[in-house]
C-alpha cells in the first residue's frame, strides 16, 4: 500500500497512482494513519510538515511494513530520522527540484521592492495617478545568501545575471561559481553590515535555529531588505518584528513563520514594509513535473532495488 500523509488530494497523489498503478491511500488525521499504517510499504509526505500528518517515531512501531519515505519537499526537518534509519527504512527528498522557481521568486521580489511596484499597486484600485517614485537598481549591490546549497546556489547564479555583488555563506567554505566570495558561518556577522540584500537559504537544524536574531539584525544596514525562503525558525521572529516596527531596515520579503498558517493576530500582517506570502515560493507547475519526475524514477528504482536519488 502507498499510504499519504499529505491530507489534500493533489498533483502528486494523482501522478503517483498513475505511475504505480494503484489507489493512493490519502490519510486526513492521525487516527487514520494509524489505522492504515500496517499495510504501508511507502509513505509520501512533506517532511517539511506543511499541509502533512506529522510522521512521528511512536507511530513507526504499526508500520512493520514500511521500507520507504518520500518527502515532496527538499527539508526534511519534521520527519523522525535516526528512528527511521534504525529501521532500516529509506528517505528521500526532492533536494535541487525547487531551486530554479524558488531563485525566481528571490529576485522577482527583489526587483518588486527596489522599483517600488508594492507602493504603486494599491494606486491602481484608487485610480490615483501621482509622480513617479524614484527606484534603485539591483546593479551593484550585494546581496549576502545564508545557505549556499542548491537553492542559495540559483540565487547567487541570478543575482550575478543583474551584476550584483554575491556573498555566501555555507558549513564550509569554498569557491562557487558566479559568488564573489563564499565564507563559513563563523563569518555571518562580519558579512551583514555589507549586505543590501540578506537572504536566508540554509535548512533546519540545530545550528540554524535561530540563526538570525537581535543581535544579527541589529548588525544590517538600515536600508538592507531581509529575505527569508528557508524555515520560519531559522529566525527569531519576535526579534525580527521588532525591528520592522523600529524600520532599522528597510524591510523584508517574508515567504515561511514560525506557525503556519500566520495567525491573523500576527503584527506581521500590519507592517507597510513586509511582503507576505503563504509558503509558496517552490510552488510553479514546473516544480511540481520535476517532483512527479524523481517519484517515477525512484519508483523504477525502488522496484529494482536500485539505490535511489537523494537518499538520505
């Protein structure tokens, strides 16, 4: 049985049943992944954990069946990992489907900013005419990427195209092609008071909770924008809200929060210099045939006993 955790039927359910030939089994609660978890060999979820019944360790004891997890989403942070090795059973995610559509979404919001569009927006409803607002070009800034994967990686490629200054910063440091210079982390302090850009890029984990906090905030440039398409903890958001109130920057294109969906009691949704959307930035139909993709061959893979892409 191929069991999903993703409550929602979509896209993908229907490729997967297509590709493998039978009915997905869709799970809407816990109680019902419990129910159908002894007759699952695999689970497709967003390891994520966003719009997805969490896959917990205490629930992998009913699955006695299960030999392989696949995350349609390239973070992994909510799935339970050691316990899933201990099993013996194999993850994968879609790590590097993500990058091109997600580099898009950087920039475009980016050149959304920097040429005003959010101001002049509302104008069009009020069919108000008024004097041009003067816009800065990206030519010649820096933008500062936390996370020099394959996503940070795409960012760094595109913001080069618009002759931009391009920092990184990863676990190691190391030449990248189209970055004027990449540094370790212990270097993320020094890099930020350079950057007019600073985007977040980099996975969950225990290094990265919280990477950007007071402290780091306090350290931006007063008209440097925040971008964050990574994970909403990845940042200290009381911290971060605080200095959008305070306009210590210019302000932020915000895609992931630490509760999603964004309670309406949020003070995010009342600042003028946040650009909000709903975690959708690795959303394209682009994306979502490369997913289908890996799943098809992994799927060929899996039924030959073959090593399969992304393994984890």
């Amino acid at each position: 049985m191929i069991l999903s955790l993703i409550y929602q039927r979509n896209a993908y359910i229907n490729a997967v049943e297509d590709i493998a030939g039978e009915k997905v089994q869709i799970c809407t609660n816990r109680e019902e992944a419990l129910r159908y978890l002894p007759e699952a060999d695999i689970i497709i979820t967003v390891g994520g954990g966003y719009n997805s019944i969490p896959l917990e360790p205490d629930m992998l004891s009913r699955a006695n069946k299960l030999k392989w997890v696949f995350s349609v989403s390239a973070g992994v942070e909510k799935l339970p990992l050691e316990a899933l090795k201990e099993r013996k059973i194999l993850v994968t995610n879609t790590s590097g489907v993500h990058a091109v559509t997600i580099a898009e979404y950087v920039l475009g919001g980016l050149l959304y900013i920097n040429h005003n569009l959010d101001k002049y927006l509302p104008l069009k409803q009020e069919k108000h005419w008024i004097a041009p607002i003067s816009g800065e070009d990206l030519d010649q800034k820096t933008i500062c990427i936390i996370g020099a994967g394959h996503i940070g990686a795409e960012i760094g490629r595109k913001a080069k195209a618009f002759d931009m200054k391009v920092l990184g910063i990863k676990r190691t440091a190391q030449k990248l092609e189209h970055f004027d210079e990449v540094h370790d982390f212990g270097h993320l302090r020094s890099l930020l008071p350079l950057a007019d850009f600073v985007v977040m890029a980099v996975p969950l984990n225990s290094d990265t909770y919280h990477l950007m906090g007071e402290e780091e905030f306090a350290l931006m440039k007063e008209n440097a924008v925040f971008v964050n398409i990574a994970r909403g903890d990845t940042v200290d958001e009381e911290a971060l809200i605080r200095v959008l109130q305070e306009k210590r920057i210019k302000g932020a294109l915000l895609d992931v929060f630490h509760e999603e969906p964004l309670p309406v009691s949020n003070p995010l949704w009342e600042l003028e210099n946040v650009i909000l959307t709903p975690h959708s930035s690795a959303i394209s139909k682009n994306v979502t045939r490369k997913v289908i993709k890996m799943f098809k061959e992994n799927y060929e893979r899996y039924q030959k006993s073959e090593r399969l892409i992304n393994e984890l």
